[in-house]
C-alpha cells in the first residue's frame, strides 16, 4: 500500500491555457422539439459534474482532425440524445423541472496550453486546476434557467502533441454508466463505426406511483426547503483539501481476507472492503464527529446502479440516472473496536436493501419531497466505470478523471494508472484530521498481520 499524499499548494496553479476558438454544435438530425420528463431520481442532480480526459498522441491525426472528427460526431450523436442539445426549464404542463429539446445546442471549444503533458506531473491527482480544461457554460454571467447549454467540450492541446478534452455535464442528464455509453457512441462516430450502444431515452421507467407509496424510512435522504439550489456544497469556513492515498491490489486482497477470518460471508466484495476502511478512517480521524458520544451512530452513504435490482430491469442503456444512496450505520464504539467484518457486513447489507420494493419507495418519497444523500461519510466510485477503456479513433486515454470540488465532502474512488492498477482515494480532510487519518489508513491495513 502507498500513500500519495498531495495537497493543493504543490500542484500547478496556472495552466497556461488560451482559447482558440467557440462554436455551438447543433444536432444534425433534428427531432420535433418536446419536453423530456426527468424522472425524481434526475431532479435533484441539477449539478455540473466536469471531468477531463488526457490522450498522449493523436496517432497521426493533425489537430484540425482530431477537432473535425470529434465535432462530427458529437453532431450526429445528438440526433439520437437530443436532450443533450435542450435546456432545462419548467414544463408547463405540469410544472416540473424538465428538458426543453429546442436543438438550442452544446458549446464546443478548442484551446492551448504552454505546458506539456509531462509538466502537469500527476494526472491521477484531479488538481481543481483543471478546470482551466474544462469550457465554463456562461462564462462569469450568471444565467436563468434556460439559458446554459447542458454540456460543453474543449479540446486543448499541449506542446507534446497530446491534449485533453474536457467536460461540462449536468448530472440531471446522465449517471457514470450511462455517460459512458455517451462517449463510446461519440468515439463510434468519430471512427465512422456504427453506434455502440442504442440508449435507451424513456425517463417514464422512473415515473412515482400514483398516489406515491412511500413504505420505507429513507434515513439516507435529507429534506431540503423548496428553494434550495447548492445541494452538496458546505460553507466557505467549513471547506477541506483534498488528500489522495492508494490501496494496492495486495492491500484490498488482505483486506478481503481479514474479513473473511471475521465473519460468515463469502467472497466480500473490494468495493465493500474499501468503504467500510473508509467509513472507519474518515469517522475516527474527525475530533468534531467522535465528540458525539460513543453511542452515536455514524452512517457512511454510497451510489449503487438500480438497473439490475428492479423488477423489471432497466435496460443496460438507459440513458439517465439510474443510482440510488445506499447506507450503512454503526456506533462510534463499533468503529472503534468492533471486527471489521461486522463492518463490511453492514456495508454488505445496506446495499442488499436495495430491492425493487425499495427503489420504487424510494422514487415516490421524491414526488413530494427534495433530499439529498445525507451521511456522515459520502463515497462515489469512479473506480470502474471505464472511461479510460472508450476506443476513440486516436487512441484510448491515458487517464480520465473528474474535475476535484472543494466544496463537495465526497469522498472519491478513481482508477488507478501508475502503480499497480489498485485504487485511489481522494479524501477532503480538514488540515487537523489529516495526521490521524494517515495513521488509521495505514494501520487498519496492516493490524490484519499482527
């Protein structure tokens, strides 16, 4: 196991980047124009998520290429998403946060750098710098409702040859899976292959029931006042730093292992090993959290795909959002000293929850409320959703990751490229925890040996 502990003050501030040119990309096959229902699940991600994904070469495509090849196909693939090139607004038919496929368009720009990819130094690092990557929807206006693209693309170049794409998406528009069917579809068009994936569009599979039937507790979810617009961000005095540790295919094996020793179950899974370390680590580590009492009971949330656990299953491409919070709770005594296979097991067992039963409880208790994923410990995976793996005319890439938030008390799973393929975990920690995080982090791995 390695510790990749880098904070903001190392990293590269200016990235030296220039824009070049702007165009809006219009769908080439325009449909008639219609509202989109967004299902409560889509409602509340009104958010943008930004990643940016870096290619070494361009595999002997000049840069003029590269960029027609690539506006080419986002063009024709919003004939078939042509939500992607709407506007969010109000339906007027029944009031609800829809999408207006008007074919307004998305924004496409193409930049440079005076860098090299080299002088970024650690891709697997999301610097918040990277946003320089990334086109801003509105520039510094301040837009209405209706007035931002959904989503923007750049392209900047660097002095090596290689460059980065950067994305702007509104979460309302796709989950991970279903983006990454977006980009396959997009490579497909560059490389004048057919479609990868045909989506699946009907936001209606996600429709409440009607009265809503709410037969579960959602302890998972935090109502909000009707008129809240920041649904994850924390005050400015309470922000963190990001800190990026690793766990090598060893460590999460050892970790399997332990729990195995610890409790009846087979096979824990390594998402389950690493949230359950995490929600340990990131409970302990926080003298602000454990001065609640030792009966207090901590919850560490997580994203889980619903497409499988529905009866009957969406499609695999479903093209939306398709992820639910699930939870687990425990004790700060627990945490402290219970087995860490009671631990996985909780973990294990807030995601079996998870059943169609559920979900459907789940999608009607947002008809009437708004809430977000509420816990003391947020983790969202990255970890395989496999943008690296999208085959695009140039090349795949060489690293893909979101744009960091500090704003945002998310804990990340990425990929990683440099070790050993293990995971990476960035961490918001306010700069009191970071020492005691360290230690729990290291020393929960290796206690399994003494």
């Amino acid at each position: 196991m390695g510790s990749l502990d880098q904070t903001l003050p190392s990293l590269l501030q200016d990235l030296k980047v220039t824009t070049l040119n702007k165009t809006t990309i219009s769908p080439k096959e325009k449909k008639e124009r219609r509202w989109m229902f967004l299902s409560n699940i889509d409602k509340v991600l009104n958010f943008d998520v930004e990643t940016v994904t870096f290619f070494r070469t361009t595999a002997g495509l000049s840069r003029e290429e590269v960029a027609s090849k690539l506006s080419s196909a986002i063009e024709s693939v919003l004939g078939i998403y042509d939500f992607q090139a709407g506007r969010l607004g109000v339906n007027p038919a029944d009031c609800r946060l829809a999408i207006d496929c008007n074919a307004s368009g998305v924004k496409f720009c193409v930049a440079e750098s005076e860098l090299t990819l080299e002088e970024l130094k650690n891709l697997e690092y999301p610097n918040p710098a990277f946003r320089q990557f990334v086109a801003e929807k509105n520039g510094n206006e301040v837009a209405e409702l209706g007035d931002s693209p959904l989503t923007t693309f750049q392209v900047t170049w660097f002095k090596c040859g290689g460059f980065a794409l950067g994305i702007c998406n509104n979460h309302v528009t796709f989950d991970g899976l279903s983006f990454r069917t977006f980009l396959c579809n997009i490579a497909a068009m560059a490389a004048d292959r057919p479609l990868a994936f045909l989506p699946c569009n009907d936001r209606h599979l996600l429709t409440a029931r009607l009265p809503p039937q709410v037969t579960f507790e959602h302890a998972e979810l935090m109502p909000l006042p009707p008129d809240s617009t920041s649904l994850f961000d924390m005050p400015a005095s309470d922000l963190r730093r990001y800190h990026l540790f690793h766990l090598a295919p060893d460590t999460i094996s050892d970790l399997k292992s332990r729990c195995q020793k610890e409790t009846k179950k087979k096979n824990p899974t390594g998402f389950n090993v690493i949230t359950a370390h995490l929600w340990r680590c990131k409970v302990l580590s926080s003298d602000a959290l454990c001065e609640q009492g030792k009966d207090h009971i901590y919850t560490v949330a997580f994203a889980m795909d619903i497409r499988r656990r529905l009866n009957p299953p969406l499609p695999n491409e479903y093209a939306g959002n398709a992820i639910l919070t699930a939870y687990a709770s425990a004790s700060l005594v627990e945490l402290e000293t219970a087995p860490f296979g009671l631990l996985v097991d909780r973990v294990h067992e807030g995601a079996e929850k998870m059943t169609d039963a559920y979900i459907r409880s789940v999608v009607d208790w947002g008809e009437t409320n708004i809430g977000v994923p509420h816990g003391d410990v947020l983790i969202s995976s990255w970890w395989r959703l496999g943008f690296d793996d999208v085959e695009y005319p140039w090349g795949r890439p060489i690293y893909s990751c979101p744009v960091a938030d500090p704003k945002r008390d998310i804990v990340l799973l990425l990929p990683s490229i440099k070790f050993d393929k293990g995971v990476n975990c960035l961490v918001p920690l306010k700069d009191d925890c970071v020492e005691k995080f360290k230690q729990l982090f290291t020393n929960i791995c290796r206690s399994d040996h003494d």
